[in-house]
C-alpha cells in the first residue's frame, strides 16, 4: 500500500511477507544495517527514546558510520525486547536483568527461568497494587460526577473534592499521582 503527501511518496511494509530479509528489506534497509529512522518505524519506538536506551547501555552502542548510527537485525529483536516489557510495566533494571537471564547461555536453564518468573511475579503484584488504586480513583470520580450531576448550585463537588473539602477523595486515593 503505498501513498503520497507532496513532494513525498510513503510504501507500507508488507504485512504479508514472513521473510525477515523481506520485512527489513521493505524498510529500505541496506546491506550496510538499519538506520535508527528504520529501527525507531520498525519497532514503534521513539529515536529519542532509542539513543536514551543507548545512554543507559539498555541498547549496545550502535556502530558509526559517519555521522549516522547504524543497527544490526539483533538490535530490532532486542529493542523488541525492551518495548515489551516497558509495555508490561518493568522497570529498567529489571529489565536489564531480564535482559542478561534471556542472553546468558542458561538462558533455557531452570535458574534463569526462575529469576525471569520471580521478577514477573513481583512485577504482578505491582500492577495488581496500581489496578486497586485506579479502581478507587475511578470510584471517586464516579462519585464526585454524579453529585455534580445531582446538586449543581450548591458548589461544584468536583473543585471541593480536588480542594480537600470531600472527605471521599482522601491524600491515600492520590498517593501514587504524580
């Protein structure tokens, strides 16, 4: 599929394509390796945030060449890699960690499955934690909207809430805002 804005044409990859030579190759990627334009489209992952990952050696330093940092197709599995986790809320080091678990040569032992599985496990339990606080933030609000709906003229319960003149909406409901 491909479209057009002026002076500019855009193809979409190929969706089909299972070949990984082919899926790469429809990005324009050179023999030479994958500009990190490329790598960021590929993986839907911000070129800043991709050279911040480099800072923090998230990402391995990309190769030059010249001014232009050059990528090979390990680096589109480990950014991957990274994105999804990130997706699934892991911190950076424990992403790291994960990271050194799944690149180890154990990486298919028991011990590096049972690290990998621990810090899932913890990081269950935290999203757990943060579904109970948005389940609370949701209440509040709820209940905050539906009084404004009900009694408009005696003040808006929204504003009192946020003020701290609701007791419904206590600092514990807003302890993890930012």
């Amino acid at each position: 599929m491909a479209f057009s804005l002026p002076n500019r044409d855009f193809a979409l990859p190929s969706v089909v394509a299972t070949d990984s030579r082919t899926i790469l190759g429809s990005w324009n990627v050179t023999q030479s390796g994958i500009a990190i334009g490329a790598l960021s489209r590929m993986c839907g992952c911000n070129i800043e945030t991709i050279r911040y990952y480099e800072r923090i050696a998230l990402m391995p330093r990309a190769e030059r060449r010249g001014r232009y940092r050059v990528y090979a197709e390990a680096d589109v599995a480990r950014l991957r890699f990274i994105k999804r986790a990130r997706g699934v809320g892991f911190s950076i080091d424990e992403i790291r960690t994960l990271l050194e678990l799944s690149t180890s040569d154990s990486a298919t032992s028991r011990n590096s499955c049972s690290n990998a599985r621990q810090l899932a496990s913890t990081n269950l339990s935290s999203v757990r934690s943060r579904l109970d606080d948005l389940k609370r933030m949701e209440a509040a609000l709820s209940a905050a909207i539906a009084a404004c709906d009900r009694d408009a003229f005696t003040g808006c319960p929204i504003l009192d809430a946020l003020a701290g003149t609701d007791a419904a909406w206590s600092d514990d409901s807003s302890r993890n805002a930012p």
